[in-house]
C-alpha cells in the first residue's frame, strides 16, 4: 500500500538556523514521483518540486534542498538559514498510480521560524 | 495569468443544506481534484476527474457530489449527507505528472 509518512508535527527553529523536514514513503512500485509543497497562512499549496524514482541526484534551488535516497524510502527537504518567510505547513506526497496523477500526501510538517 | 480560482472563500452551510463549492481553471489542465483537509492532518482526496463527463470517487466520497460538464469547470456539492462537512477544501488541476496547481481553498463552516 501507498503511504508517506512525515513523523515532525511540529519544528520550531530560530531564524538563520538550518532545518530538516523528514519524509519516509512506501510503494511496491518502481516508478513513482515525489513532490513537496508549501502552505502558508493563506492556505493555498505552492508546488516547490517533483523528483521521479530514477532521479536520485539531489537537488539545490537556493536556500532549499533535496535528499532523495531510494536505500531508506526517503526524500527530505532541508532550509538552510530559514527565514521567517519559510513559517507554513510543508507537505511531502507520493505520486505512482500509472493511470492518474493522483497524490498521496503525508500529514504535513508546521514549520515555525522566530525572529 | 493562468491559474485556478476556487469561491467562495468562505462558506456557512446550516444543518440539513446542501451547498456547493465552486472551482475554475484555465490552465486547460485535463484532470482536477478536490480535496479536503481538516486541522492536524493532510490532504483526503474526496473526488477526481480525468476527463470531460468522466469522475471517480477518492477516499472519502461519501456525502459529496461533483461535476464535470467543461473542461474548465469541477464544481463539488457537500450535501447534508455529509455528516462533518466542516473542514477546510482545496481543488487542484493537473497534466501529465507535472505537479498540482492548487486554488486557495474554501473554508466550509457548519452553523
């Protein structure tokens, strides 16, 4: 069965201070996308990226990160020097259903940066 | 600009009323998507749709109702069915695994 796991309810950091958010997936098959999204306050989900399952080269976009490691079902999102701005829900999903896009998400990580 | 626009922003629906959330894309995305997400969880896939005149149930269907006359167009009925409707709804629209747009949501409240 699909699943995507994100164990961190909550993170709190200070602002300039790196963080990690974790996201563990399951799947019996071997081609699947992974994808992360913001939610900030004003509720609505911003697609920050998608990664396929033959893509494990990691990724940098600025401040933001990529993990993807295929050994431990895992594809973490790490802000290095966080800002204030990165406060929101951060949302990790799983994508491998061969006819649809259909998206499986996790319960989503709170981000909390303090000034 | 393209995008996806959801209204109202934020809706009251008394007890026994059926009500009916609106979602538009011009992004000529072939599949949209509602769901729904209530506070400390994810996102629950309530409905899809791949294709004009074409929807399937998601994982928790039972109390909602959808159409898909146009393209455009993916309207999502909470009817009084719907035993906890209060909840917060989101529609998305996507093509060909690039990722969901999503809409900014509404915010369903029973009074």
């Amino acid at each position: 069965a699909q699943k995507v796991t994100q164990a961190q309810t909550e993170i709190s950091v200070v602002e300039k201070e790196d963080v990690t958010l974790d996201c563990v997936y399951e799947t019996r098959d071997t081609t699947y996308y992974l994808f992360w999204y913001k939610q900030p306050p004003s509720g609505e989900l911003v697609f920050l990226i998608r990664r396929n399952s033959f893509d494990e080269q990691n990724e940098i976009s600025g401040r933001y990160s990529w993990n993807f490691q295929k050994s431990t079902s895992s594809f973490n999102f790490t802000i290095t020097a966080s800002q204030v701005v990165d406060s929101a829900v951060y949302f990790c999903a799983l994508s491998d259903d061969d006819n649809t896009d259909k998206l499986i998400f996790g319960t989503g990580t709170r981000l909390q940066v303090f000034p | 600009d393209g995008g996806i626009t959801q209204s109202p922003k934020y809706l009251f629906r008394k007890e026994g009323q059926n009500v009916t959330l609106s979602c538009e894309q011009n992004l000529n995305h072939d599949a949209m998507y509602w769901y729904r997400q209530d506070p400390g969880q994810g996102l629950r896939l309530i409905y899809y749709s791949q294709i004009v005149n074409d929807f399937q149930k998601g994982d928790i269907a039972e109390g909602y109702s959808v159409s898909r006359e146009k393209k455009e167009s993916f309207p999502l009925t909470v009817t009084s069915a719907q035993k906890n409707p209060t909840a917060f709804y989101l529609c998305a629209s996507s093509m060909d695994r690039g990722g969901y747009t999503f809409g900014s949501g509404t915010r369903l409240t029973v009074v």
